[in-house]
C-alpha cells in the first residue's frame, strides 16, 4: 500500500512540475489602437463642399472647395474628431436653436427643403434638422401641460415654451438649456 501513496504522490509532483513548466496561452484579443487626429486631419476628412467645420479643435470656415480655412485659434492638446457643422438643408422659415455646448438645431413648421426637394408638412407636424449629426426627423405634436411637445423616430421629442426648448432622446437630454436664436 505504501508504494501506492508514493507512486500518487510521484504523479501528482510531475504533474505540478509539467503544469508550471507550460507556457501561457498566446494572447489573441485585439488590442484597438485609438485614432489619433492632429490639426491636419480636416483636410482628409471632411468633404470640400463643407463650408463650417470643426478641424477637431478650432471651428473653422471656407469657400467651398477652398483648400484653406480662417479658424478660431484655440490651443489643443489633443485634437478630437473633425466634422463638418454645416445644416444640410437650407429653408427659409426655420427656426434656430442654440442650446448648452454650443449644439444647435433647426425646427421647420410649414415646409422643409433639401436636396432639391421640398417636403411640405401637415397640420401638428415639424421637422427638426440636428447641425451636429446632419439628421433631419419628422416629429408629431402631441398633447402636454404646458408649453409645445412633439415625438417623432428613435425617441426623439422637441419641447418648447415659448423662446426656450429642450430635446430629448429616450426621455434623456440630448440638447438642453435651448434658446431661439
């Protein structure tokens, strides 16, 4: 019985020693570099007909096409992505919002035009044109206490009380503290 317990022991140190003397599994998770942008990236990556734009750092204009571009002179550490801030649809008869942070937006209440194309809106209907993501949404008004309240797609509600507005995504500000501009 004796040579049993040692043979058991024998086994189970070779097998510690074998365990440790195995090297570790290769690594197969990919590491994501960050993009890094620097005061050069706008001209890459925003489209020559963008007349205002964000290089990353500074808010910039140019003629369209224009290589170059007057921008605001603001010292940046780490220049974040560039994107053009031009509305993409131009109509007479909207509304502009700015709201906190500098987010603005466009609300339409008779007709909306873009590309060529004009859209005329119904009785209790807007179109809210967002400057950052360049999204234009058909919202609905619907009844509230007080002020004006309208829903549309993904969520989205415009409430407004008289010059002042909020717009909210999934009940969450998206844009708050909005005023008429």
């Amino acid at each position: 019985m004796e040579w049993i317990k040692r043979l058991s022991l024998l086994f189970f140190v070779s097998l510690m020693v074998a365990c440790a003397a195995t090297p570790p599994a290769a690594d197969h998770t990919q590491h994501i570099t960050p993009t890094t942008y620097t005061q050069d990236s706008w001209h890459t990556m925003i489209p020559a007909t963008c007349t205002h734009f964000f290089d990353g750092c500074n808010k910039c204009t140019r003629a369209a096409g224009a290589e170059v571009a007057a921008c605001t002179r603001m010292a940046c550490m780490e220049y974040k992505k560039p994107e053009c801030l031009d509305v993409a649809a131009q109509s007479s008869g909207g509304e502009q919002f700015r709201c906190v942070g500098d987010k603005r937006f466009t609300v339409y209440r008779s007709t909306y035009s873009s590309g060529g194309q004009q859209q005329t809106l119904g009785q209790g209907e807007i179109m809210l044109v967002d400057a950052q993501s360049q999204r234009a949404t058909l919202l609905k008004r619907v009844p509230t206490g007080s002020g004006e309240r309208y829903e549309g797609e993904q969520d989205l509600i415009f409430w407004s009380k008289g010059p002042d507005a909020m717009v909210l995504q999934k009940n969450e500000p998206l844009y708050r503290d909005c005023s008429r501009i």
